[in-house]
C-alpha cells in the first residue's frame, strides 16, 4: 500500500483574491457560491470520435494511478498528457496565465473551482455525458461551492480534526480548544497548520463562528485566540505531523483526515465538538478545450467504481463515489477507520467557498500570526 505525500493545500490565497478583484473590474456579478457560469456550454456532439481527440491534464503528483494514462488509451481509445502541480496555486497560475492554457480537465479544490467558474473559464457540465455519476452518493451534489455538480465533479473529499497518541494523552481530545490550550503537560506537544483557511478553522470553529466568515471583528478574535495559542505549539506543521505523532515528540496535531497515520498503533482521529470542514477536490473542464467530449469521457472513465476506488486503497482518502467506496477492501477501512465516516456525517462540516477579494484576510491574518514573536 503506497502512500505518497503531496502538497496539496498549501499557503497563498492572493491568486483567487486577484481573480475576484479582477471580476469586480470586469463589472461581473457572479461573486457567490455557486455562481452561475460566465459563458453558457458548447454543444458536444454525444458520437464524436474520441480517437480523433487527446487530453492535457494537470493534477497533484500521486493523486492518480501511474498507470492511468495507459488504461485510458486502452479503454477510451485517446492519449492523455499528464502535468503535474504541487498546490492549488500552482494549478491557477497555469490555468490563468493567458487565455488558453493548453489544458483540458484539471484537478483542483473546491473553492478554486468556483473561482475559475465566476471568471468564465469552465465548461458547464453536460451529465449526459457522464452516466456514472449516478454513482456518486447524493450528498455529493450537495456541496455549497457547486450544488447539482454544475461545473465541478467532486474527487475526493474528507475533513480536518484532531489526531492524537490515545497512548500519551490521559482523556481524547474532543474539542479544538485541546489543541488551542492544551493541558499543561501536553504544552509544546501540539501542532497546527499554516495552510490559511486551515490555520484560522480550530480558532474559528471554536468561537462558534463560521469558517467561511469575512468579518473583522469574528477573525481579530480569533487571531487573539491564535496568538495566545502559539506559544503552547511545538511547531506550524502542514506536512510531517504524522512523522511527529508515530515519534513520540508531538501528541496531538491538527491534521486532514487522509494524512492521519490511523494505521499506526495507538494513532486516533477525532473531529472536534465544534465542528469542522468538509473539503473537497475536484474534476472541471475548462471552457477553452478543443477536447470536450474526450473530457468528459475521461472523467466519466474516473467515476468508475474500479478506478475511483483506487484513492481510498492508496492515498486513504475518501471518493465521493458509493459504488467506489464499497469496493474498498474491508481490511483498508479496518485499518484507517476515518474512511469508514458517511456522507451525512461528512456533510455536517462547513464547506469551505472562495471569499473573493475577502480572501486578501486570511492571508493577512497568517502573515501577522507568523511575524509574531
């Protein structure tokens, strides 16, 4: 069982803050959740010979099968280019950098999509096109960023808690305020992340407040709160907590769900009291695609149970898929039982959206957490 570490949230909301700032000079309304598409879809020819047609696609280093650009020649007849990015911000910089990327589908996070879909640069869906989305469990098009799927096809999702060494704590943590305050003999044994969003989510959620808020007052209370935290923290860690739990050093970390170590003697997850976030990364089209039919092809071809399946084999993450899901080996989900979470229980966490031009604050407020002695 392969297990690759990838970068897939890292810091730096300025890209989709200067997208909405150049929406609003542009005198565009579609600013929220969403929002209907700039540009209304192309008609596709449902016969189209997709041996005449080829993909690019951009997508994060092993979130796919290795061998998928052969499986897709095989069964779908056309080749496909694989580019690789590391981070969401990676991905929009290639998609936004002239009016034509060169690239068919991409993989990006939930809120990006909806970003790239206020500007105009995503095809709208044509379902019919892709008829395993009936394989999808309801509440997938449910989420707030994209209700009905209109221009996004959900890839993976999952949430953020706490995971912690039930070994080296004396009471599992419950709430966000163990990592924000831990106990006395837990002090310098906690991690957060600095990933924006994800750094403000524990103070946020802990306050009662919405994650998706744009507030000053709502996020200067929780920069208070995150500054009181900082001192309790052995370390910012957005990548290596599950190296630190499996040592020993830390006992309690904030961490997305597929990067905790549950495999691992005395390693649990837990989502806090307060609540959560449901994330989400996604398929799109985007609207320049000379390729259109082979696209949604291709993603019909990922909607498929054997191939969707592989992510919760190999990367522990969830698909969104049921008929993908209940293929999982019984002993996977045994051994990472955060896999085993419902939609519904999923779907009681906040979907984190694109806030526009208000992005440009959560940017700031992890910019003053870090320059803070």
């Amino acid at each position: 069982m392969s297990r690759t570490r990838y970068t897939r949230r890292l810091p730096a909301a300025a890209i989709v803050a200067g997208l909405a700032l150049a929406l609003a000079a542009c005198g565009s309304e579609g600013t929220g959740a969403g929002a209907a598409p700039a540009a209304s879809a192309d008609k596709l020819d449902p016969n189209a010979d997709l041996k005449q047609q080829k993909l690019n696609i951009t997508i994060w280093d092993g979130y796919s099968p290795k061998d998928l650009p052969d499986r897709v020649k095989q069964k779908l007849g056309f080749p496909i280019n694989i580019a690789i990015h590391d981070t969401n911000e990676t991905a929009m910089a290639k998609l936004t950098a002239s009016a034509d990327s060169g690239f068919d589908v991409a993989f990006v996070s939930g809120q990006y999509a909806q970003a790239l879909n206020e500007q105009g640069l995503l095809e709208p869906l044509h379902h019919e096109l892709i008829p395993n989305l009936a394989n999808l469990f309801p509440e997938a098009s449910e989420l707030s960023y994209d209700k009905g799927n209109k221009f996004s096809v959900p890839y993976t999702w999952g949430t953020t808690g706490i995971c912690y060494r039930s070994d080296l704590v004396k009471t599992a943590p419950t709430s966000w305020n163990d990592i924000l305050n831990p106990a006395p003999e837990y002090k310098k044994k906690v991690t957060m992340m600095t990933t924006e969003r994800w750094l403000a989510l524990p103070a946020l959620k802990s306050l009662g407040y919405s994650i998706n808020t744009a507030d000053d007052g709502q996020i200067a209370k929780a920069k208070d709160l995150l500054l009181k935290a900082k001192s309790n923290l052995l370390a910012y860690d957005d990548t290596t907590f599950g190296d630190r739990l499996k040592s020993g050093e830390a006992v309690m970390v904030e961490a997305w769900d597929g990067w905790c170590p549950e495999s691992e003697k005395n390693i649990k997850f837990t989502v806090p009291k307060e609540g959560s976030d449901l994330w989400a990364d996604t398929m799109v089209i985007l609207k320049t695609s000379k390729n259109k039919e082979a696209a949604h092809a291709f993603i019909n071809y990922i909607l498929d149970p054997e191939i969707h399946s592989w992510l919760a084999e190999n990367i522990m993450y969830k698909a969104p898929n049921k008929a993908a899901m209940e293929k999982v080996n019984p002993a996977t989900l045994q051994s990472f039982p955060s896999l085993k979470m419902s939609p519904a229980d999923l779907l009681q966490g906040e979907s984190i959206i694109d806030l526009g031009a208000d992005s440009a604050k959560y940017t700031r407020l992890a910019t003053e957490i870090a320059a803070q002695q």
